[in-house]
C-alpha cells in the first residue's frame, strides 16, 4: 500500500478488505495483514503484540462460529499525528 498517490492509484487507502475462508488455518492470515498495516505506524513492540493476540482472539471466535463460507475483515488504518 502507497502513501503516495498518483494518478493511476488515486488517494491512499486507509481501509483494507480481507475475505478469508472460515477455517482455522487462515487465521493467520488476517493476524498477519492486521500487524504489517500496524507496523506502518509505528507501535511499540508490547502494543503491537497486543494487536495480534486480539486479532488471533478475534477472527479465531469468528471462525469457530462460522458454519463455512467466508469471514470478511476490514481493517481500518489511521496514522497517528
């Protein structure tokens, strides 16, 4: 994800879509994506395995209710000033 815009990409996106299967194996996945958008602002090392506790909490519960399909994650990134 750019910071920077141009003209073939518009505006920089703050919000960020994953849609993962609702199985167990890819809970990583959204563990992963939550911690590499986080890392961009530059958390303390204690917050942000914080984040991947609560993200591995979080869409493990989703996943457990889950009867199949999908589970869609939206993550929405704001920068600290």
């Amino acid at each position: 994800m750019s910071e920077h815009p141009t003209a073939e990409s518009g505006p920089p996106q703050r919000t960020v879509g994953l849609e993962i299967p609702a199985e167990f194996r890819f809970v990583s996945m959204a563990r992963v994506a939550a911690a590499s958008l986080a890392a961009e602002l530059d958390p303390a090392i204690d917050d942000l395995e914080d984040l991947r506790v609560a993200v591995n909490e979080l869409v493990g519960i989703l996943v457990e209710a889950a009867t199949g399909g999908t589970i869609l994650i939206r993550i929405d990134r704001k920068s600290v000033v």
